[in-house]
C-alpha cells in the first residue's frame, strides 16, 4: 500500500486548527503563541523554514545524548521491524536486561540489591512510588521541599509545591509538609553558608525534638510522616544546588526518624549533573530512585522506579499492585537499553565534568558584563542563569520572558548565520533560565550559546 501524499498546509492553517481541536490543558503553553518545529539533530531544532535554533534545554532535559542519536534511533528502528508491540504480562528480553543494567547501576551507586519497575510517564512513576511507600509503611502522610515538582497527576500535585497545580482539584490523598529548600542564593532564613552551619537542616530536625511540633510521637518513636521526596539539584525550580553536606545531614535524621528518602531522578538523572544517578554527588543512599525523561533520550514513553529489595520484593509487592497498558512496552525498553549502552561507551563522567566547568567559566564572564544577571552556577551540565534587576538580586520575570520569547524568534545575528534559541524558564520566580544542553555539546557549540546570550541580554535588557 502506498502512503498517503503528505498535503502541505501553512502555518496560519494549522494555528486555525490547533486553536479550535487541540486542548490547551495538556502543554504548558509558555509562550502566547508556541513555535512549530519540523526537524532536529544533534544540539539544534529546525523550524518550518529549516532555520537553526541551538537548543540549550534540550526538552527539558530529556534528550541528554542529542537528538536524533543514531546509536539508539537505530536500536528502536530494528525493534519496530521484530517486536514492536507486546503486552505487559509478556516478558521480553530488552524489559530483563533493562532491569538488571539499572539494578546493578544502582548496587554499585548505594551497595543496595533492589528491582526495576516501569510506568509510562514520570508523574505515574511518582505515584508508583507513593504505593510503595505507603504499602511498606501502612501511613500516607510524605514530606517534600517548597519549589519542588514531582509532576501534575493528582497524587504528585500533592507533594509538588505549587497550590497552582492544586487549586482547581481538590484534594486527593494529603498535601506534604514542605520544607523550605536550601536556596543559598536567597537563603529562606536570610543566612550566609559561610556562617550558617546548616541553620535550614538543623530547622528539619527540630520538628522532632517534641512531640508538639506535630511530627513525632516519643513514647512510640514513630513519624506521623513516612517518606520524604527530593530533587538531588532542584529542577524546574530553577537548577538549584543544594550546599554540599545538606542532603547527607537531611538523610541522618531522616534515618532517625524512619523516613524514607525518595530521590526523584526524573530530571536530573543519566550523567546530567555528571554521575549516573544525581544523588551520587552528595554521598546520599536513597531508599528509591524514580526516573523517567532522558532513560529513553527522550525516544518514546517510559519511567520507572528502582527500590531496595525490602520494599519492592514479589512477597512485600505482589503481583497487580499496580499496572498500566503500556508500562514496559517493548520500544521504550529497547529505546532505554540502547541508551544504557550507550552511555557505557561513552566517558560522561569526565566528559560532562568538562564541559559543565567551560560552560560555567563563559556564565561568569558573562555575569560579570550583565548587571541583570544575578547569579550562575552549575552541577555537571545542569546550569542556571538568574535574571534580576541591575541590583543583581531582584528577580526580573519580564526580562527573562523577553530573552526567552527573542530566542524562539530565531534569525538572531551570529558567527554561524542566522541563529535562535531554545531556553527553558524555571525557578521560584519564574526568573530562571535553566540551562540543560546535550551532554555531548561541543565547545564551539558552547561559545555559540554564549555568543546568543550576550547578544539577548544585551539588547532585550535596552527595552
Ligand atoms: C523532577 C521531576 N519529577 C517529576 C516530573 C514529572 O515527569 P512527567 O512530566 O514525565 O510526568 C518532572 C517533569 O518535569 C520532573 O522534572
């Protein structure tokens, strides 16, 4: 049979169609009117013109081994000629072997034997996890951070921070008690970390001093709370380092107090930050790891979680207790074990190491030309640009909204021609321009996106 002749249709045609067919309620829609894209490669997006965009958020860090990795594109591409499609009680290979990679992945990370399991998306994961928990521990009540996000399905709203993502709701299980994070640059307690000697975590721990803060109850020392969710860098809260000894003096009391510790890896797993598992950089060993995003380099749909045995064992989690069509189907577990492949092949952890510390180097030169930048700083390739007012501390939505909307415009002036790019805005106020670029980006691909920043920031900052 002969495929159907693809009909072009201009983009004032589509905009009529997406504006009347397509809901609005399932993207984000950042930007008043979203950019249409028709192709990528490597470090780059093309619009419907095949003009160039460098994209420095790389889908917000799903895409971590560039688009259209051939290595893995091709893996997927010889899985749809074999078995495309199989349902779940089935077992495949891929599904095996993917497990064991990301089971031994983590005994060498945390010297814990644990299993794999899978969902579709990372929210979903998030919830599989909540059931873990709540089935090891019989109690449903789970602590988090302010500025976290775990996700928009009803149960990871609750322990993201947002009452935006609440507010029309109601409420499903229980909100979390949120924690302030460590945010140094604007330390929730106006502290310095040169004198503060932890003050936030040592706040952490007092809410069990007694049985009046609402926490512990001494005479059976049991928490009223079972698991606590964190970010290892918060993510769309705007790529934020916690200082180093925060998450190990966290983990202590947790431990303490019988609080799990869940480590959310949907963002910042597979080598963003330069380790395998973000968490490794502090010395920290979860109870469970969740990830998702770039597992697949962003190929097709697939998350999944990895908890220590004691939790997850076929006897502690039976058959059944949870479950969804397509949760380990076969081209997402082929997309992910050619992912785990190749990241074996390649050097992330010194590569990314490398690469973090030039891009990182070039953002504080370019903090030092712009008063409007606040503050840098980076883990790995999870680098963040902070936009404030000249004062270098007032954040500046507006500004960081025109830098972002001027991007996206594209035909900005370069060495390389004509150029956009691609930014992703997070952070507490909005202000942040969260930077995850391919972990294979090279250094003149590094200098292009200084290039487009000084260019941006120095004519959106003139309006
Ligand atoms: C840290 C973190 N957790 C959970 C999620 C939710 O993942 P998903 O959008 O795949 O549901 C995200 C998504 O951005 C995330 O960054």
């Amino acid at each position: 049979m002969k495929p159907l002749p693809m009909v072009p249709i201009s983009e004032a045609e589509l905009r009529e169609k997406e504006a009347k067919y397509c809901s609005h309620g399932d993207t984000v829609h950042y930007s008043p009117v979203p950019k249409f894209f028709q192709g990528c490669e490597g470090s780059f997006l093309y619009d419907r013109e095949d003009k160039p965009y460098l994209d420095l958020q790389m889908w917000y860090s799903a895409v971590n081994f560039g688009y259209r990795n051939k290595a893995i594109v091709d893996a997927l591409k010889a899985q749809l000629d074999r078995l495309p499609q199989l349902a779940c009680q089935y077992l495949h290979e891929e599904k095996v072997l993917l497990s064991e990679k990301l089971a031994k992945e983590s005994l060498r990370a945390f010297g814990l034997e644990g299993r794999i399991q899978y969902n579709v998306g990372g929210a979903q994961a998030i919830e599989d996890s909540m059931k873990l928990v709540r089935n090891a521990t019989g109690k449903s009540l789970f602590m988090a951070f302010t500025g976290g996000y775990h996700g928009r399905t009803l149960g990871a709203s609750e322990i993201t921070s947002s009452y935006r993502y609440r507010r029309r709701f109601g409420h499903f299980s229980s909100r979390a008690h949120f924690v302030p994070y460590p945010y140094c640059y604007r330390c929730p307690y106006g502290k310095k970390l040169d004198t503060c000697d932890y003050y936030c975590v040592n706040q952490v721990e007092r809410l069990f001093e007694t049985e009046y803060n609402s926490f512990w109850d001494a005479k059976v020392s049991e928490s009223e709370f079972v698991a606590f969710y964190v970010e290892p860098v918060q993510a769309t809260g705007g790529y934020i380092i916690p200082p180093p000894e925060y998450l190990s003096r966290l983990q202590k009391i947790l431990n303490e107090r019988k609080i799990l510790f869940v480590d959310d890896e949907i963002q910042m797993g597979f080598f963003r930050t330069g380790k395998f598992w973000a968490i490794e950089n502090f010395g920290v060993k979860p109870n469970i790891v969740v990830f998702g995003k770039a597992m697949t380099n962003g190929l097709n749909p697939i998350s999944g979680l990895w908890a220590e045995e004691a939790l997850i064992s076929p006897a502690k989690f039976p058959p059944g207790s949870t479950h969804s069509t397509f949760a380990s189907n076969t081209l997402g577990t082929t997309a992910a074990l050619a992912t785990l492949n190749w990241i074996e092949q390649q050097q992330y952890e010194t590569k990314v190491a490398e690469s973090g510390a030039y891009f990182l180097e070039r953002l504080e030169a370019l903090k030092k030309r712009h008063v409007t930048i606040g503050d840098v700083s980076g883990l790995g390739l999870a680098l963040r640009i902070e936009v404030t007012k000249p004062d270098r501390f007032t954040p500046d939505k507006e500004l960081t909204d025109r830098i972002f909307e001027a991007g996206l415009a594209g035909g900005l002036p370069s060495s390389r021609g004509p150029m956009g790019l691609v930014l992703d805005i997070g952070g507490h106020y909005k202000n942040v321009f969260t930077l995850a670029p391919s972990l294979d980006i090279t250094k003149s691909e590094i200098d292009l996106g200084i290039e487009l920043l000084e260019y941006l920031f120095t004519t959106c900052a003139k309006v």
